[in-house]
C-alpha cells in the first residue's frame, strides 16, 4: 500500500509541477510580450518570442478548422493522458526513472492541453535557432514531454521495461 502511495505520488507530484511551470511560463509570456515579439536571450542560438501554435507538432494541422483542431486535439490528449496511466499503472516501484518519464509526459500533455481548451492553440515561446535555421518554438510541457519519451525510449532501447 506504501509503495502504490509513493508511486502514485510521484506522478501526481511531477505531473503538478510541470504543469504549474508551463502555466506560469505561459502567463508570464502572455502578459509582458506582444504575439509575435521576439526577445533575444543568447543572439544567434535563443530567442523568446511569442507565439500561438494552432497545430500539432511542427504544425501538424495548422491549417484545419479551428473546431476540427481542437476537437481531435483534445480527444488525441485525453486518450494519450488514459494510455499514460493505463502504462504508469504496470511500471514498478523499481523502476522510478520509467516513472518519473511518464509523469512528465502526463503533466505536459495536460498542460498544452490546459492551452488548446482556454484558447484553441498552444502558446509557445523557446525559440533556439543557428543562424538561419530555426527550431519550431515550442514550451515547457513540450520539453517535458520530450524529456519524458527520452527516458521511455531509454527503457525500450535497453529492454528496461517492466513485464
């Protein structure tokens, strides 16, 4: 009964704080910048700049209807949010790094998805870049979902998963 405590705390911790750190960045970002004001932060590799990504990732149906996006946006991260528990429930206390990964893609599908609710797109923001070729900006839930796919990807490459 501890272990399931710990375990499930973790999630939940994890989870609350990278969604208070995506919300937070994100007000901070919606109050003091114009939608599409660029601060450079290190000139020629990072940049904040304001922006709304309507789509997925890169842009994934950008173009769509506004009702079609957040329609299929929102069932896709309800589903990912059911799929995530369904699999955090077989991870075993050994192995709490698995866990820890997940959590973070928990709390960062529920933080862009806190976004696609309140505004039909995801506000983004990190804006790294070398020269002329730019990364697609992006947010803190997206690096700990990133974060989060890393460590699952790690287990799988290392056939770390639980049975």
């Amino acid at each position: 009964m501890a272990e399931m405590t710990v375990k499930y705390g973790r999630l939940a911790w994890i989870g609350l704080v990278v969604v208070i750190l995506d919300q937070i960045t994100k007000a901070v970002v919606l109050q003091t910048m114009a939608l599409y004001e660029t601060i450079p932060v290190i000139p020629g590799l990072f940049n904040l700049t304001h922006i709304h990504n309507p789509g997925g990732a890169f842009g994934f149906m950008a173009r769509q209807s506004e009702t079609v996006r957040t329609l299929l946006f929102v069932v896709a991260a309800l589903a990912a949010l059911v799929l995530i528990f369904f699999f955090y429930r077989k991870v075993s206390v050994s192995h709490p790094f698995l866990a820890a990964g997940l959590a973070l893609v928990f709390g960062g599908a529920i933080g862009n998805l806190i976004d696609r609710i309140r505004f039909g797109s995801v506000v983004d923001f990190l804006d790294f870049y070398l020269g002329s070729l730019h990364w697609p900006a992006f947010n803190v839930a997206d690096s700990a979902v990133t974060v989060g796919m890393l460590v699952f990807v790690y287990h799988i490459l290392l056939n770390k998963l639980p049975e």
